[in-house]
C-alpha cells in the first residue's frame, strides 16, 4: 500500500462524461465511445434518460467514479466503487 492507503495495481479517479466521450473502446470489432458503456446509452441519448448516470462531479461537471484494479496483469475493474466520503471534486 502507498501512503494514500491504495493497494499497488489499483487506479482510482474521476471521468467527466465529456472526456469519457472523447476516449473510443473497440468492442466486438466496432469503436464505441467509453461513455457510450459508462452511461448504458448511446451519446446521442439525452443524459436524463441514461440507464447508468454519473456517480459524481468533477469540478461542475457530472462524472463517474472509477476504482480499477489489475492483479497479475490481468485487469479487473468497476465503476462507482469508493465510498461517497471519497468523492473528489476538482476545480
């Protein structure tokens, strides 16, 4: 463990859904945006009307929490996984 008490190997952070926009994932052979799988909606999709809606704000900015962790060089990971008391907000 660090100082910040996090395990080595784990990832933990906030994603605006503007940047999550931005940042494509090639699922089945087709590029889907990462938002796209985050919010269980396609962009185009009203955000008041996502399956999954974002767990936090980054600054203004609705986000998703993510903690990601990776053991033995396989990843594993969730979303939405820290303590509410652990919410970050930057400006």
């Amino acid at each position: 463990m660090d100082v910040a008490e996090t395990s080595y190997g784990t990832l933990v952070g906030d994603l605006s859904a503007e940047e999550a926009r931005t940042v494509s994932v090639l699922l089945a052979g087709a590029t889907v945006p990462l938002r796209d799988l985050l919010a269980g909606a396609a962009c185009s999709t009203p955000r008041e009307q996502w399956p999954k809606q974002p767990d936090t704000m980054l600054g203004t900015t609705p986000a998703w929490g993510l903690h990601l962790t990776s053991a033995s060089g396989a990843g594993t990971g969730s979303r939405g996984t820290r303590p509410r008391g652990d919410r970050r907000a930057s400006s």
